[in-house]
C-alpha cells in the first residue's frame, strides 16, 4: 500500500509539471523554454505542497479512526463468543495538528512603533502641549508647585520621537516652571533615551503664544487639549488631535478627537 501511494505521489507530482510547462509557456513563452527540469521540478513540488496544505486544512477535525479488536467473552452455556468492540477514536493527533495551524495562521500583534507611524499616517513633524498630556498637572498653576511626567504616555513619547520632529510646547508663568517641567523630562529620560532635545521644548507666557509656535513649525500633526487653539491652527495643519472626554461640535474635518494620548494609539 504505501508503494502504490508512493507511486501516485510520483505520477501526480509529473502530470502537475506538464500542467505547468504547458500553462508558464502560454504566459511566458520566451522565458520557459529556458527553464530545466529542476525548475519544473520545483514547482511542481510547490504546488504540490500547497494542494496538500489545503487538502489538511479542508479536512474535518476528528477524523473517525477506528480499530476493531476480537475478545471471548463466555456466556451462560461455557461457549465463547467473539464479540467486536470498537475503541474510542483518538482525535490527539488532529488536535495537535490544528493547533500548529492555528498558530501559524494567528494574527501578529505590531508594535508600538507599527502603530505610532500608522496612526500618525507617516507625519515626520508633530508639535504637542505638555499639561494634560505628557504631564500629571493641568494648569499652570500646578507647575509652580511640581512637574509630574505621565509614566503612561512615556513610552509612546519615546517612540514618537524615533520618527518625528517632536516639538513639545506649554504656557507656564514663571522661570522656575520651566526648569521644573526640564528637569521632569530629564528625569524621565527623553532627553537621553529619544530623540528630544531641550532646544525643542518650548515655553511661552500666553495660549496664543503656543498657537504661534504651532503655526511657526508648521506640523503635520498638532495635539492639543484646548480646543480653540485646535479650531485656530486647523486650517495650517493636516491634523489636529484634540485629547477632550467629549468631542466638541463643529470641529474640523482633520481635527480628531481621543480621550487620552494613550487611547488614540489603543496603547492601555
């Protein structure tokens, strides 16, 4: 028996090779007459390979496999009988079987860097506030006090800045904010591990004061969570991430709404 699935093995992997010679040299007329018989050969062992990687996954798992043993059991009279029982069909090897392909098969998970460059559609340019987003504290205000950066976003900030111009901006009303808020980053390693230098983090005494730095550097992403400086720099940049619980009505068509930095880029 395995002679003869041997020899239909043989005989199917020659018939598809004249299959294909005869199919390549009606596309490729020119180029298959160059080919020799180890190319055929090639192919057709693909094409083999695939019928029966298709022939596996078509196939029912469970396959009944059944053996049939004889027993004696005597009965009432002393005689013994032969009776038939059929085992239990073993499915272990089906089973391992499907969990290779479905591991093949399982979708791979991208990275953080995969989806910073898709959410950002490929943007080298990207101007960002700090309150609210890269730091704990809202108001400035609160960096008079201290300067918390958000280990949650950091991550991400890192990888921003291995495919963009990041520019980091916020309003503080004196100069030791502004060394609170560098001495947080530095501590936090932007400086060090990214591509962030000092010179890019910007500081300015009014809200119009970061839309002027925005519409300066003219970026392509801007994010923001004032939504009148988002409304103001629309139309100077192709998109304009506003981090708000809400999205607020009326709001330009490139202006895209997130609860969070980390959100945006489903990074929980």
């Amino acid at each position: 028996m395995a002679d003869s699935s041997k020899e239909e093995l043989l005989q199917l992997i020659k018939r598809l090779g004249v299959y294909l010679s005869v199919k390549f040299s009606n596309i490729f007329p020119t180029s298959v007459s160059n080919l020799n018989s180890r190319s055929m050969g090639a192919i057709a062992g693909f094409a083999v390979a695939v019928i029966f990687t298709w022939r596996l996954l078509r196939s029912p798992t469970g396959s009944q496999r059944t053996q049939k043993r004889q027993a004696a059991a005597p009965n009432s009279s002393g005689v013994n009988v032969q009776t038939s029982v059929a085992a239990v069909p073993s499915t272990s090897e089906d089973l391992r079987a499907q969990s290779v392909i479905d591991e093949f098969f399982q979708p791979v998970k991208p990275t953080l860097g995969q989806i910073v460059r898709q959410k950002l559609s490929e943007g080298r340019k990207v101007t960002c506030r700090l309150l609210g987003v890269i730091l704990e504290e809202n108001t400035p205000e609160e960096l008079q006090k201290q300067a918390t950066v958000r280990s949650s976003v950091l991550e991400i900030l890192l990888e921003i800045t291995k495919f963009c111009d990041l520019y980091l901006m916020e309003r503080v009303l004196d100069d030791e904010s502004e060394k609170k808020v560098l001495l947080a980053l530095e501590d936090a390693g932007i400086f060090t591990s990214g591509g962030l230098v000092k010179d890019k983090v910007l500081f300015c005494s009014t809200e119009n004061g970061r839309t002027s730095f925005a519409r300066q550097l003219e970026p392509d992403w801007h994010i923001d969570t004032n939504p009148e400086v988002i409304s103001q720099l629309a139309r100077f940049i192709k998109y304009g991430l506003l981090l708000s619980p809400s999205r607020p009505k009326n709001t330009a068509l490139n202006v895209i709404s997130s609860p969070s930095l980390e959100q945006f880029f489903g990074w929980i």
